[in-house]
C-alpha cells in the first residue's frame, strides 16, 4: 500500500530574496529567488497553467 505524501509550499520574504520551501513527506527543498526570478516564475507559472486549462478543455475521442 502506498500512503499518500503531504505536500506543502511556503513562502517567506527574506531580506532581499524571496525564499521558496517546498516540504515533500519528510524531505524539503529551498530555493531563495531574487525579484526578477520570483517574477519570471510568476510569467512563467501562469503561462502553464492557462495552457494546461485549454488542454483540459480538448476532448480526444
């Protein structure tokens, strides 16, 4: 049986970087970002998502 991974995003603004922790079951991962990479992730991570939305909506039959 395979027990299911919580998974968990938290944000925290550092001095002059934007600290990104992403909490994987026991493992976490931290990436601090300055503002112009927070803001390229943000491009970026809407860019995705709005395409994965009209993905959704295509039917293949």
């Amino acid at each position: 049986m395979i027990q299911g991974i919580e998974r968990k995003i938290e944000l925290e603004i550092e001095r002059n970087r934007i600290r990104v922790t992403i909490f994987h079951g026991e493992d976490e991962q931290v990436i601090k970002l300055n503002l112009e990479e927070a803001r390229e992730l943000t491009e970026e991570l809407e860019k995705v998502l709005e395409d994965y939305s009209q993905r959704k909506q295509i039917r293949i039959d």
